[in-house]
C-alpha cells in the first residue's frame, strides 16, 4: 500500500537509531523505483565517525526541480517499557499512529512519498519537470555524513535544485500554524578564566578566577547581541556550565571554565559574532582577568528563504486543506535546511511537533492524510 500510513507505520517498524539502518531507507527506496525513480544509495563517512547510508532518488531530467527532504533515523525510545505502545511497533491506536519517528520525520516522509506518487499516477507517471527525494539516516547525530555530503555528491553529478521541502515537523499546536522559513545560526564555546592554585586560608598567596569567570559571565550575558532583525528574532548567548574541576573545598583551584551556545540571526556571521564577543570579553577582562574563548567547530549558520512566490504556493496549499493561514517562521533549533538552503531556497512543512522525542511519541492519522493532500496541492501550483 502506498498511502502515508502505510509507508509510516512500515518505516516507524525499522528501529533507525542513529546511525543504524534498520531497512529504513530500504523501504522508501523500493517504492520509488517501483514507481519509475532513478535510485542512489550512498554511504558516506570519515575517520571518528559511523558510515551513514543515504538515498537519493530522481523522476524527470527536467526543471524545474523540487526535491523533499528529510531522515529517518530517530533518536533513542528511551525505557521502552514507559511506552503505551511498542516503540517500534507502528502501532495504530483511537486514531493516532504510535512510534518512535511518526512525527519526526517518518511520518513527514511518508506522506511526501503517498503525495508524489498520487500526483505522478495522475499526471501520466511523470513530473511536467523532475521531483527529487534527498533522505538521510545522519541528522539526529552529528550530521557530518549525510545532508550536507549527498548535497555534494548530488552537485557533482551535475544536477541542481530549484526548490526544496524539508517534512520536519514544523507546526507548533496545529498542523497549518506554521512554515520554517528560516533558522538563526549555532555557535557554541567555552570561556576560560586562569587563576592560581593555593589554599582558601592564604588568599594572597592565590588567584582564584571563581569570582571573576562570574563577573565575565555577566558582562557577556547582560547586553543584547543585537535587537532582532526583519526575518528573526534577537540572538542570545547562554552560559550552560560552569566548572572548576575542583573537587576540595580548601583548595582555590587555578581555572575555571563556563560552556556557552549563542544563537545568531542574519546581523551576524560566524566570524563577525566571534569577533564581537571576543572584543567584549577583552573589555571586560581589561588587564586584570586573564581570560580566553576557545571556540568549537559549527557547520549551523543562519539562512532564510525570503517571502515569494514558492512561499505563497504552499502558504496556498496549506490554507486550502486546514483553512488556516501558516505564520512564516525562523524560531526553533537547527536542521539540515541549513545545508540545503546553499543549493536553493527551501522551507520546513511537516506534522505538528509536539510529542517528537518523546515517551509515546505519535500524531494523528488524520493529519497524515491531511498533510498527504498538501503536499500533493504544492506539486499541483509547482508544475502548473
């Protein structure tokens, strides 16, 4: 059966966890190529890290191009025994699909695939142009061996995509409420303040930096990054450690360390943002405070996919199914849109978010038909 429920309760049975299979991919893969798609199965990986197996899958040669994307892998059930039904058992209960990825994204994915493959047996079995499908199992981890290379390899091959939709489960309490359009970007550190070791009963004979990571914790904290722009709201930077190592209560240690993440808008690249908070920190530092960032890798920098006419054709698509007009948003964490959004703009429609990873994770059966007959009204304004 190739309708949504059927393709996500035959992917939810496929225990993905990152960074296994489980048959995921497979599932999705012998559908479409029983129904006409060129498929690629493509395993990608580098030294310190799993080899990921992705799926690309193509019908048509032409443009346009618009490609769904999305993972099935999922993160961990957690106590199974906590589930009302099986984690992976795809169990179907007073209307609602149970299991760990029916909503985020098997579900998601299930319901492009029943949406495209309705619109190509009623379009003669091909596209007026192609349709892609671009599926990871990297996306839930660290997310080096997926999107982000099968991009590359796509790009390689010569082939370019017009326009993309990502199924993450975007909606915030009803499936219509909301449209990603944008993420703000991921930086994350950690301070150092050094001190000097000695004994609390001889303070003049030691530095401790405990006082004075707090006081670099503040002055970083206390001003606003910026005030919000068009597309996003305000970046934040959030301490979420601090630590001395020091386990003796008569001892001074001789560091101290906070960790910290900021979330970034479009005021700020990575370098600028960097170099904004380093400049604080000196400032406040002055010459007293002998203090350092030692800043991590990030592969999240902020995009957004500007309001036109892609836009407007789902915005159409999803009021005529839930009567509801979807806000644009850019609020929320990081996904592999940013990846995509190098190769062409892409927006995040999926099913409502509310139980993602967690006990009992579910959604609606009826909202997997309804975001079916969305998708399926975003291919029909595509190639119209």
């Amino acid at each position: 059966m190739n309708d949504a429920l059927s393709i996500a309760r035959d992917l939810v049975r496929c225990p993905s966890v990152t960074p296994v299979d489980a048959g995921a991919l497979g599932v999705l893969e012998s559908i479409l190529k029983a129904n006409g798609f060129e498929t690629h199965r493509v395993t990608f990986g580098e030294p310190g890290t799993s080899d990921i197996d992705n799926l690309y899958a193509r019908i048509g040669t032409e443009a346009p191009h618009i490609t769904f994307a999305g993972h099935t892998d999922v993160v961990p059930p957690g106590d199974e025994s906590a589930w009302t039904h099986g984690a992976f058992a795809g169990e179907v209960k007073d209307g609602f699909l149970y299991g760990r990825g029916a909503v985020d994204m098997k579900g998601g994915i299930a319901c492009s695939a029943a949406a495209v493959l309705q619109y190509l047996a009623e379009n003669g079995g091909r596209p007026k142009g192609s349709i892609s499908f671009l599926i990871t199992g990297d996306e839930e981890d660290i997310s080096v061996n997926g999107t982000i290379k099968l991009l590359q390899w796509v790009a390689a091959r010569g082939e370019k995509f017009d326009h993309c939709v990502l199924g993450e489960p975007s909606n915030v309490e009803v499936l219509g409420d909301c449209i990603k359009v944008g993420r703000r970007g991921s930086q994350s550190g950690t301070l150092y303040v050094e001190g000097v070791q000695g004994h609390v009963a001889y303070p003049h004979r030691a530095a401790n930096p405990v006082p004075d990571i707090s006081r670099l914790i503040v002055a970083l904290s206390d001003e606003p990054l910026d005030h919000g722009s068009a597309q996003f709201q305000a970046s934040n930077l959030e301490f979420t450690s601090v630590d001395v190592g020091n386990a003796a209560s008569n001892v001074i240690p001789g560091q101290a360390r906070a960790k910290f993440n900021i979330r970034f808008n479009d005021h700020h690249t990575q370098a600028t943002l960097r170099e904004l908070v380093e400049a604080r920190l000196q400032k406040a530092a002055g010459n007293r405070i002998k203090a350092r960032i030692v800043w991590e890798p990030s592969n999240a920098n902020v995009f957004v996919t500007k309001p036109g006419p892609f836009t407007d054709l789902a915005v159409a698509a999803i009021e005529e199914v839930t009567g509801r007009k979807p806000e644009l948003s850019t609020s929320g964490g990081t996904s592999d849109a940013r990846f995509i959004a190098n190769y062409c703009p892409v927006i995040e429609f999926g099913l409502v978010g509310q139980t993602m990873h967690q006990i009992d994770e579910r959604t609606p059966v009826s909202d997997l038909e309804k975001l079916t007959r969305i998708y399926r009204g975003v291919l029909d304004r595509y190639f119209a």
